[in-house]
C-alpha cells in the first residue's frame, strides 16, 4: 500500500489537541452551567455538554475499532474524521457555526461524501486484499459502487436526523424557521421544508463523484493512491510469534524423538 500523508505521531498529536480543547470547552459550559441561572441558557449549556461528552466518544471510535477488529485504520482516514467530527460538533453545534455561517452545513455534507467515498474504496480493497484477490472488479464498476455506497450513508444520516426531529424535538433537518439545531419557530411548508433535506442528499452526491472519478483514474492509470488503500491487519507481538514458533519446533522435535525410539524398539 502507497506511503499515506500522514504519519501516525501526526495524528495522534493532532487527536490530542482536538481532546485537549473539547475538554476545554466542557470544562467551561459545566462551570457556566452552575453559575448561570436562565432556563433558556442553561438548556443550551446542557446541550453542549452532552455534544462534547459525544465528541470525546467518537474520537475513541478508532481505537477501539482496531483492538477489537486487530485492523489499523489508514492514517488519512483518521485524520478524516477527526476533522468531520469536530467540524461538526465543536465549530457546528457548540460555537454555532451552523446558524452563523450559512454554508457552513453544506461544506460539511460535501466532505462527508468525499470521506464516504473514499472508505468505500477501503472496504472493497480490504475484502479483495483478505480474499486472495479472486475478486476483481473494473475501474469502472468500483467507482459506481463508491457513489453508491456514500448516497446509502447519506440516507441513512437523513433518516437519524428525521429520528431526532421527530422525537427530541430538535431542527436538524431545518423544517422550522431557524438554521440552528434547536431552534424552534413556524414550521416551514411544502417545498420548503424538503429544501434542506435534498440539498444535503444532492452534496452527498456531488461529494461521492470527487473521490470516484479520482479513484477511477488512479485504478486505470497512476496504479497508486487511496483508491488502493485497505485495513492492515495488526500481527502479534514478534516475541509471541517466536515463542509460539519455537513451542512448536519443540514438540516436532519430541515427536521425532519418540518415533526414533519406536524405530529402534
């Protein structure tokens, strides 16, 4: 597999400092909690710490993904999601990004479809890699499948945000006046209300191609770059591995010798 961009001291570096200020502003709304005395405000502090507390628990996701899985994620696609998720919860939720940068939102769903993509590629190449390679699709037919894979997730995103709307009481999908997550107001009608929800399926889309058609290049041509990237799989510590090698020499050797003495008897 081709040399990734970053390196993995790079990211935990990186992943560390996204803990450091994620702890920060936990920190803070928990003291501003206590001392405030606004209902309104105080709703708005709890919601915050409840996005930090789920920011701290998804930037544990790759980690214990690989010790449960034994496979190492590819530096990129860490660095990847890290991004998305502080992205979204930090600069989006917390510091209200979505309500005071308009393009905020969409930036982030155009990512999502470009980081979808690309771990469409790494799910294929992994099955392949771990199969022997008996499975081999064209360029072509990977890069369909990569589009189609990140519109899935997409879905399935727009489905969880429906979920929270209608059972929290919350605006993700944008179907109140109001651009924030819990903003409430007049609930928007007919075209209106689906505008928010197509917009970010299309990005998604849109999103997909970019990784697909670059994909599709690097299979066809350049022969290198994540197109090509799969899930290493973790070997054992070389001392456990020498060991379990040398057990094994050992009872050869003591089946030989009893079967010499067989021989011999």
């Amino acid at each position: 597999m081709k040399k990734m961009p970053f390196k993995k001291i790079e990211v935990t570096i990186f992943t560390f400092i996204i803990w450091i200020i994620t702890l920060c502003l936990l920190t803070t709304n928990i003291i501003s909690l206590i001392l405030v005395e606004t209902d309104a405000i105080k709703s708005i502090l709890i919601f915050n710490i409840l996005e930090s507390l789920l920011l701290l628990a998804l930037m544990l996701v790759p980690v214990v993904f690989t010790k449960v899985t034994r496979f190492k994620i590819p530096e990129v696609m860490e660095v990847l999601y890290i991004v998305f998720c502080a992205g979204s919860i930090i600069c989006g939720e917390i510091l209200d990004f979505y309500g005071k940068i308009g393009w905020w939102d969409s930036l982030l769903h155009g990512m999502s479809g470009v980081m979808f993509g690309i771990l469409g590629y790494l799910i294929l190449n992994t099955f392949n890699h771990y199969d022997g390679n008996r499975i081999r699709f064209s360029p072509i037919l990977i890069s369909i499948w990569t589009v189609c894979f990140t519109v899935s997730m997409g879905v399935i995103w727009e489905l969880f945000e429906y979920a929270c709307d209608e059972f929290l009481g919350t605006n993700m999908q944008q179907f109140l006046v109001g651009t924030g997550t819990l903003d409430h107001g007049e609930a928007l009608v007919g075209h209106a209300a689906l505008k928010d929800t197509m917009k970010d399926l299309a990005l998604d889309l849109v999103g997909s191609i970019i990784p697909a058609v670059i994909g599709y290049f690097e299979l066809k041509k350049t022969k290198k770059g994540f197109a090509y990237m799969y899930l290493e799989k973790k070997l054992d510590e070389p001392s456990k591995s020498l060991d379990t090698n040398e057990g094994q020499e050992k009872i050869g050797n003591e089946n030989l010798n009893k079967d010499d003495t067989v021989d011999k008897n």
